[in-house]
C-alpha cells in the first residue's frame, strides 16, 4: 500500500512551480518590462538567434495522418503521459500498452477505454520485461517510455534501432553505462531523422521557455552562478504485500531504490540541475557533495543531498534536493550573472541595483493561450515535429543533465570530489544480471555510507 498523507512529485510540482505558467515564445511572444524601454538592450548575447532551440508553443499540434502511440511503463506517469498526448493533438491512436505487471496494463486499458475511447486489443498488451520490444514492433509510430529510469537506455536504443519516434521520461539514465548508452542511440535518432523529446517539461513551460531566451539575449550578462533546489515532503512509498518477490517489491517501490530511480537527486532534482545546464550551455566539471538518509522508509536512497558544481570558468553551482516531512519546501532556480538574476520563483529578471527588468506577463499569456501545462506542450512539439517531418533530438541535452545528477549523486555516496571526465569513463552499471520476477540478493542493496570509518582504519 502506498504510505499515507504522501505527495506525489508531479502534484507538488504542479502545486509549487507551474502557478506562474504561460505564454509563448515566437514571433507572437509575450514579453513584458516594469520600464517603458527594456534595460539591456546593448547586452552582448549568451548565444546568437539561431544557436538555441525555442519552441512553437501553439494550444495544440497540426493536424496531419493518424498517428499510432504505444506506451511502455503504464503506472502513474505513463498513464498521466498517454492522457497528455491525446490531448496535445487531434488524430493519435493508442495501440499498443506494454508493462512488467498485468495490473498495470489493465489500468491503463480501461481508463483509455472509459475517458477517450480508445479501446487497446487484448493482443496489443504485453506483460514481462519483455514487453518494451512487442509494443515497439507492434507497427507504432512513436513511442512513450515511462518505466522505472534504469530501463530507459535500453528501451530507448530499440526504438531507435527500429526507426520509431520516442518520447522519453527523464530522467534518461541512472548511472554511466546508461548514459553512454543515450548518448550513441542520441546520435543515431538524429542520423535516422527522428523526434525525441524528453519529460524535461521546463523546457516547454512558457514563462522558461521566456526567461532561457532573455538569458540568451543577454539580458543578465555573463552567468556567474546559481542556486537550484528541489526541497519537500517524503515521496510515496510501498509497503511490501504476501507473495511479492524481491524483484517485484522492488519495481513497485522503485522511486526509493537507487538502481531503478538513480536516487531523487537524479530522478527529481534533474529538473532544476537541468534549467541551469540549459540557460547556460555548460555542463560541471567536478562535484563535491553531501548526504545522508534521515527518515525514508523503504529502499537504499538517500533523502537529502547539497551538491556543490564547479564548471570550466570557475563558477559554481549550488545545489539542494531534500524529501523529508516537516521541512520547508523549495522547488526553483536561481541564475546571477554579471549584470542581474533570474528566479524562476517569481518569474522575473532584476538587474544588481534590485530593480525588475523583465517579468513574465501571465495575465497576458491566458489571453492569448488557453494551453498552460507544460505536460501537454512537450507532446504538442513532439507530434509537431513528427508531422512536419522534421528532425528533434532532446536526448542528448537530457542525458548530460542526467549525468551531471550521477555525478553528485557519487561524490556525496563516496564522500570523494568527483570530476566529469570520472565519470563518463565510469564501469558503474545499475542493471541486475538477470531481469525477472523472483529471489534477488538483497545484501547488495544497501544505504551508501562515505569515507571510511574508524573501526575500519584498524
């Protein structure tokens, strides 16, 4: 049974940081100054017009030829990610389901059946580890993989080999065989023409996509710095029941178990690490890092971390992920440059002397968009992608957030300053030798303990 009075992460975030969604970003953008001439219109960009992707925002994806969806990993994200899809666009047909556990599939298939109509055939759902493969050969054009994050390599590679465009919940990899596992599928989607799109949703939420393109402009000058956190409640968890194998407890708890989640500060605090890698281009050079367990109940994870990010040009990167009840919660990013701050908290710019520059205009937005949630955006440019024949790769850009997640994730397991290069040559491999439902060797899944202690100096 799932733990009581627990909050799920998508909830939260939609509680904390969509309130101040909306507007996109274009020829038709909405941008909004407290001064009648913008400051900074002298700023030296970050990056020229045309270096960086911004995205056409529209309510909802072209029309075009139908569409065949299939979904892999049908629990609470990959049923919430098919309703998103069916809502970004007209002409998509969910035709095929596929996850380790029949439940699962039965969930999803009725609720398919019961809210859109959309009615899966028996023979179009597939149970086992397996089932990643027959929902992708099943003649599917495009791909939703939502299964625990540890899979998402392996899955992702297939629907490549198989020429289908996918849609990748992050975060994409859990240690560093999976990233360099992303990183040649990544290469081989652009080769092949296809669309990938990643559950980064920022990235599709028009006060980011809003605020990425004034930080490009130049509007804060060069990057110097930056806080990002991602700080609340204790996530949900599962009570083991009779007849559950090791393996089956573990897949159904998999958001406190390090090798299926990659720990929270991979799994969740992605996100924030993301914003900062994405507003500014660069990737952390070296991580040194802190963390402990507190008060989680199940699994082998860590419930808080303060990773500390140094880049290529000295500046560093604060960042604190925590989920612990009864402490202050946090979801938000802060990027200081040479002539201001953005806060992804209120939405706006200040320039040093604390002044607002620049705002994102809600009221604006909801005039002129009646499509605020970046859950459904992310699809509408995934489907807008697909029919207009063109090209998108976000797997990439993913992966290295991912990466960067691992890399603090290691420093505060070992207690030891951990470099970029370290861990992208890393043998490190989540993945148990053998994948099915039964007796595991649960002595190797134990809480990460840093340095060493006394007692075993002597």
């Amino acid at each position: 049974m799932m733990g009581k009075n627990k909050i799920s992460r998508r909830a939260f975030f939609s509680y904390s940081a969509m309130l101040g969604a909306s507007g996109m970003i274009g020829s038709s953008s909405i941008l909004s100054s407290c001064a009648g001439k913008e400051k900074g219109s002298e700023n030296t960009p970050l990056k020229q017009p045309g270096e960086y992707y911004i995205p056409e925002l529209p309510d909802k994806a072209i029309d075009g030829k139908e569409l065949k969806v299939g979904l892999v990993g049908c629990g609470g994200r990959g049923s919430g990610a098919v309703e998103n899809v069916l809502e970004a666009a007209d002409g998509i047909k969910v035709t095929a389901l596929g996850d380790v556990f029949s439940d699962r599939v039965e969930n999803v298939k009725k609720m398919l059946s019961e809210k859109h109509s959309q009615n899966v055939p028996d023979e179009a759902c597939f149970v086992g580890f397996d089932a990643y493969q027959k929902v992708i050969d099943s003649g599917v054009d495009m791909v939703i993989l939502t299964t625990p994050p540890v899979f998402r390599p392996v899955h992702f590679q297939y629907a490549v080999e198989k020429g289908v465009h996918a849609f990748l919940e992050k975060p994409i990899a859990a240690d560093p065989k999976g990233y360099r596992t992303i990183m040649a599928a990544s290469k081989q989607a652009v080769a092949k023409g296809l669309c990938v799109v990643t559950g980064t949703q920022r990235h599709h939420q028009r006060p980011y996509v809003e605020a990425f393109q004034k930080i490009q402009e130049g509007i804060i000058g060069q990057i110097t710095g930056g806080n990002v956190y991602w700080n609340q409640g204790m996530l949900w968890y599962r009570t083991r029941q009779p007849g559950w194998s090791d393996m089956e407890w573990m897949i159904r708890d998999w958001v406190n178990w390090k090798w299926l989640s990659g720990d929270h500060i991979v799994e969740q605090h992605v996100h924030n690490i993301d914003i900062f890698l994405w507003m500014t281009g660069m990737h952390p050079v070296k991580a040194t890092a802190v963390g402990s367990r507190q008060r989680r109940v199940t699994g082998d994870q860590y419930d808080n971390f303060s990773v500390d990010f140094e880049f290529e040009n000295g500046i560093h990167l604060h960042s604190m992920c925590r989920q612990i009840d009864g402490c202050d919660t946090n979801v938000s990013e802060f990027i200081q440059g040479t002539k201001g701050s953005w806060n992804s908290a209120t939405h706006e710019i200040k320039d040093l002397a604390g002044n607002t520059i620049w705002k994102f205009d809600e009221e604006a937005s909801k005039a002129q968009f009646k499509q605020q949630n970046p859950y459904v955006l992310e699809h509408v440019d995934w489907v807008n992608h697909i029919r207009k024949g063109e090209a998108h790769d976000e797997s990439e850009e993913t992966g290295i957030s991912s990466l960067a997640g691992v890399m603090g994730r290691e420093a505060a397991y070992t207690g030891k300053t951990v470099t970029w290069d370290d861990i992208t040559a890393s043998e490190l491999d989540y993945m148990p030798e053998k994948l099915e439902l039964g007796p595991m060797d649960m002595s190797k899944y134990t809480v990460p303990v840093p340095g060493v202690a006394e007692a075993d100096k002597k």
